[in-house]
C-alpha cells in the first residue's frame, strides 16, 4: 500500500492525518509542500486540490482530516479481495443446462487480482476455499473476509467438469 501526506509545517489537520496514520501503523511519505514548489504542482495536477492535507492512499484521494474516510479505505485496502464477479452456481448454470448447484460462478475476473494470479478464470465454479465449503456467493464472501494478507489461499474449483486446486499466496 502506498500513501502519500501532502502537508505544511504550519497545517494542524496535517498533525491530526500523521498522527493518525501512525496510530493505525500506516507507513506514509510526508510531502512538505511548502518547501517543495514541484511537490505542490504535483498536488494539483494530481488531485486538483491547492490546500493540505491531503492524503493518497494507493490512487484515492482523501482532502482533510476526513477520519470516517480515511478509515473506510484503510479497512478496504486491508482485507484481501479475490477480483471476481461472481453469481451462485445453481442460478446460472440452470441457465446453462448443468446439473451443478452449489458453488459460485465466476462471471468475470479483473486483471492483475489474485484470482488471475492463480489462473481462475472466467466459467469457473469455486467450490471450497481455504477447506471451507462453498455452496453460494455468500460462502463465498464469508470465506473471503477470514483471509489475511500475506496468509496462503487453497481454492477448489470446478473447470469444464473436472475438480481441479490453485495455491497462492494473498
């Protein structure tokens, strides 16, 4: 995760967003605007905003001490993410003409996730993952929210018929 404070020596706010960030252990690069005119231009150009704080956190911009949103993308940032599209199996492949009813249908896949790290594909129905049994988006998300960052991941699924395992690491 990479975050970047865009700050002045004089800003109270900017203390209150490093004080912050430090308290949630969020490593961050300081960007002292006032003596870098480069670094402001970069601010602007980047987010539009001449005032400080602003904070951004892998790409999202967060102007002020905006505590509930920086905490809403720190929490999203935190939990591991699959990248799937997915709908219950029984519900689509009814539409398809197969006998499968549980499991989730990966519909679409985002590039570079780690569900297309581990070669998932679109088609696909998972199963299990990390042993936990999988009969709907809801496991699903269920078992997704239990996985940590750093941790590996086990996922069964089902490919053209045949039950095949991904490993990786999250």
């Amino acid at each position: 995760m990479k975050v970047a404070v865009y700050t002045t020596p004089t800003c109270p706010y900017c203390g209150m967003v490093k004080e912050f960030l430090s308290q949630k252990g969020v490593a961050f690069e300081e960007i002292d605007v006032s003596r870098d005119y480069a670094a402001a231009q970069e601010l602007v150009s980047k987010t539009g905003q001449r005032g400080v704080p602003v904070v951004l956190l892998d790409g999202q911009v967060v102007v002020g001490f905006d505590r509930p949103r920086l905490e809403q993308i720190l929490a999203s940032l935190e939990r591991p993410r699959l990248g799937v599209s997915v709908t219950n199996a029984g519900k689509m492949i009814a539409t398809l003409g197969s006998g499968i009813t549980a499991g989730a249908y990966i519909g679409k896949i985002s590039p570079e996730s780690i569900a297309s790290r581990m070669g998932l594909a679109p088609g696909d129905i998972i199963l299990e993952i990390n042993s936990q049994h999988i009969t709907s988006v809801d496991d699903l998300e269920r078992a997704v929210s239990r996985l940590v960052r750093g941790g590996s991941l086990s996922v069964v699924y089902l490919r053209n018929g045949r039950e095949q395992t991904a490993t990786g690491r999250i």
